[in-house]
C-alpha cells in the first residue's frame, strides 16, 4: 500500500490511544519495509511530549493563545494590496492573474476589474477550483479566499459604505471603522459588522449558508432586513435553505471552520455528502461517489496529504474502489 500513516495517527500509535483498526493499518504499514520502523523509533526518540499531560486552556487563554499562532501563520501568505490607487489602473485591465506563493502551495488569483453589476461599477477577486488567496481591502480589511470563492466591491468602497458581495466561502478580519459598518452580502443572509474575525461559507451549490464567529461580534440578517441573531465568539449560525430556516450553535469551536486560511481542512462527525464536496474544493477535482443512504460520519483532517492519501485512509474506514483520471475521480463501495 503506497500511503504513509498521517503524523496524528502514528502519535496515537505510539501513545497506545489508537482504535484497534487504526492500530491494525499501522502495523500494516510497519510491516511493509524497515524503513518504515526506522521512521516511527525516529519519531518516537524525538517527540518529547508523549508522556506530558494535555494542557487545558479557558476560553480566554484559548483566544489569546489563536491570535499568536494567527500572528506566526497568516504573514507567511503573500498579500494583494488592493489600495485605491492600484485600484484605479488595474481598471485599465479586463483580467489579470497574479502569482500567490502560501505554504507549500501556489495559487492563482484572477482579478476582473470595473465589472457592471446592478448599474455599479465593482472591482472583482475570484480563486479557482483548488486555489486560494489572501487580499487586503482599501480599508485594511484582511480577507482570506477559499477554493471557487468570488468576492466583489463597488469603486467607491471605505467612503461611503464598506459592503462586498460574497459567492464561496472568506474568511474577514474586520478594521475596525466605528461609523463605517462592514457588511458581507450573500444570497441568502447578510453579516454586518464593525470590527471582528469571522468566516462566512456562501457557495450557491451548497444545502446550507453558515456563518462562524472567531472573535468580535457580528449580526446576521436576513434579505428581508430583519435581525436573525446577534452572534458571539465560537458562535455558528447555519442557514438552511431548503427549509428556508436556521440553527444556532453556540460555544463551538470557531477555529476549525478557518483552518483552511492556514492550510489545514478538518472534519469533525461530517457526513460523507460534505466531506466529499469539501474535498473537491480542496483539491480540485470532481468526485463521482455514490453517497445515499450512506450513514456514517468521518472525523479527520487534511494538511498535506494528497487526494490519494486521504482515499487511502477513508479505505481504511469504510472499504471503497477509486480511480482518479486528471480531475475526474470515480469511488466504489465494496
């Protein structure tokens, strides 16, 4: 089997916290070469943490603790400084791609410039199938751009209003302008805030619009103009749009609905409908899987293994067939 175990399962491993399947694979894997006993007595000698105890952190030290490793991990990600003056001669373009180098990856961002929507003039950003980006908003405003995510702003943006119009899923962090309200528009609610670090997933092909709250507050509104719900941190708010109604979650876990903006997609208790359109996005391709009536629910998260890998592992689950051709990828139950 060409696949190494993910480092989280052999630390489980080595710690004697894995489930008896997870153990097995292992122990498959070991037996596979030398080579492979040799990795695991290297990461055995080196990891000096098995026999500590886990440290338990309050909510206050869990949110100063995120804004360090923020501060450590979203600078490494080139930036588009998106000034009004730049703003201004990149209208003289119809599209434009620009270069994203991110950690261990590269992205492509095209940038479509005085597009007439609506009567208004508006600069647009988008990422493809399998890229994402970083941009900065005349205001300031950081904005961190998932797989096939468009967003786009009017000319006159941080003068008399601070409102973009989101298709896919962003991830803000707000300047924050007391007079000068920041709204994010999708088609189904609106996120209106003044300063604050929230993630909003709005793909026009998914059953549900969601909003995660990291930090701040925000308040969700429906397209009529009335208040849905006033959001506090570790606060999710999911839209249903077949049944046109919506669920709150309060005192999640906000941190893992913005993963991605470093590298890292996790899925914890997901049915297999949204792992599957996740790891599309993720990786770029489209899946034909037959997932109907299929009842369990997976936990595990994505860093830097490849769609192979993580087919591999999910065999390890639950036993499947795939062929991956180019971006077109066919699985099988057995």
């Amino acid at each position: 089997m060409d696949y190494k175990p993910p480092l989280d399962l052999l630390v489980r491993y080595l710690q004697k916290e894995c489930t008896a399947t997870e153990c097995s694979f292992v122990e498959a894997w070991l037996s596979e070469d030398e080579g492979n006993y040799l990795y695991l007595e290297g990461l055995e000698k080196e990891w000096v943490h098995f026999d500590a105890k886990s440290l338990v952190l309050n909510s206050r030290e869990r949110k100063q603790v995120w804004r360090v490793i923020r501060s450590h991990i979203r600078p490494a990600v080139t930036m588009i400084e998106m000034s009004r003056t730049r703003l201004w001669i990149s209208a003289l373009a119809i599209a434009s791609i620009m270069l994203l180098v991110g950690i261990g990856a590269t992205f492509l961002v095209e940038r479509e410039s005085w597009r007439q929507i609506g009567g208004q003039q508006l600069s647009v950003v988008k990422t493809n199938t399998g890229q994402k980006s970083h941009v900065i908003l005349p205001d300031g405003t950081k904005v961190w751009l998932n797989s096939g995510t468009k967003i786009s702003y009017s000319n006159n943006f941080n003068q008399y209003n601070r409102e973009v119009f989101l298709e896919g899923e962003a991830f803000f962090d707000v300047v924050h302008y007391e007079n000068l309200p920041f709204t994010v528009n999708t088609t189904d609610i609106d996120v209106v805030v003044k300063g604050t670090a929230f993630d909003v997933s709005a793909y026009k092909d998914d059953t549900f619009t969601e909003v995660s709250l990291l930090e701040g507050m925000v308040e969700v509104y429906g397209k009529d103009g009335v208040l849905v719900k006033a959001l506090k941190p570790n606060d999710l708010l999911r839209y249903d749009k077949l049944k046109s109604s919506y669920a709150l979650l309060r005192g999640g876990n906000a941190e893992q609905y913005s993963t991605w903006t470093a590298e890292e997609l996790v899925f914890e208790n997901e049915s297999l409908a949204v792992v599957i359109k996740k790891m599309e996005r993720w990786y770029g391709v489209k899946i034909d899987w037959p997932y109907d009536g299929v009842k369990k629910n997976y936990t595990f998260r994505i860093k830097t293994e490849s769609l192979r890998e993580i087919l591999q592992l999910i065999n390890v689950i639950t036993p499947i067939d795939y062929v991956i051709q180019g971006s077109d990828v066919r699985v099988n139950f057995r």
